[in-house]
C-alpha cells in the first residue's frame, strides 16, 4: 500500500515539475518575444520547433512518461501529436498526417482542448492514448488482455487507445505492438 501511495506521489510531483517548467519557459519566451503571446490558428503557420509527429517522438527517445512506441498506420505515425497532462494520467491526440489545417496548439500541461481533440477523434481524424499512471491504472497494469468497455475503446494493461473508426481487431494489434522506445543519451 506504501508502495503504491508513493509511486503516486511520485508520479504527481514529476508532472507538476514538468508544468511548471513548461509555464517558466513559455513565459520567458513571452516577455522576449510578443509574437510568442498569440496562438495562430492553425498548425501549418506555427513555428516547426513548436510541432512533433509521434514518428519524431519516437526518434528523439521519447518521453520521461512515455517510452512505448506502437505499430500505427502511416498516416498517423506522420501524423502530429499533442500532449495533454493529467494528475495521473497522459493522453495523447495523434492526428491523421494527411489534413489540410490542424487545431492550434495551446500553451502549458495541455496542448489541445480536450473537447476539440475528442471530436478530431471521432470524426476519423485522430486517435487518442491514454496512459493511466496513477493507482488505479495499477490493478490492470499485467492484464494479459485486450479489454473493450466501449465501442472504439480498447485497453491492454493501463494504456488505453481509441479509435471509433478502427475495427477491434486493429486497435488490439496496435495495443499489443507496444515496445519500448530506445531511449537517446
């Protein structure tokens, strides 16, 4: 039980030290740059060092939390990723390579609105993890099984995928294609 209390408060600090590190560093990028402060509306006018595809996550080691790269289909392993950071949990929208404008992407511990990202997921274009790092997600973490509660949602352990317009089959392929990422030095 201490084991798992601690895991959490460990889990929780290091999100929270991310945020503020997030927080401190665009803040110092607003006051040096007043361009910085306004968002454009779409991805395709944002600064590339501001956008990764999950193939560049992938290629630069990853994430502290996130080292499992998946078998995605093409165009969303092209496709950008925004992170959006929970207490205890990481969800990441990963978005179809292929359109024509992009939802912008927001400062601080959340990078979409996740209102926004949900309807990008169900209409097709994008697919949306869910990492489950808190005590709760502990009780599934060696399930053996791909487990559907809803249709489009599936869970392997505590990482979550959906996908609506995905067959079960394919969202359980992807699921049990996770491998760790080889992480950079």
């Amino acid at each position: 039980m201490k084991v798992r209390s601690l895991l959490g408060l460990t889990i929780g600090l290091t999100i929270l030290c991310a945020w503020s590190l997030s927080v401190f560093a665009q803040s110092r990028q607003a006051t040096g740059n007043s361009q910085m402060i306004s968002w454009p509306q779409n991805v395709a006018q944002q600064p590339k060092s501001q956008l990764i595809t999950w193939r560049e996550f992938v290629e630069q080691g990853g994430g502290r939390e996130i080292r499992t790269d998946y078998d995605l289909p093409e165009e969303f392993r092209n496709g950008f990723v925004y992170f959006n950071y929970k207490l205890s949990a990481i969800q990441a929208y990963i978005f179809n390579s292929g359109l024509s404008s992009y939802p912008p992407l927001n400062g601080g511990i959340e990078s979409i609105d996740a209102a926004l990202g949900e309807k990008y997921v169900k209409s097709g274009k994008a697919i949306k993890f869910y990492w489950n790092l808190g005590n709760s997600g502990l009780k599934y973490a060696n399930d053996t099984q791909v487990r559907f509660s809803e249709k489009g949602t599936g869970r392997f352990g505590s990482t979550y995928l959906t996908a609506p317009f995905m067959t079960n089959e394919q969202i359980s392929r992807i699921l049990r294609s996770g491998r760790p990422i080889p992480q950079k030095n």
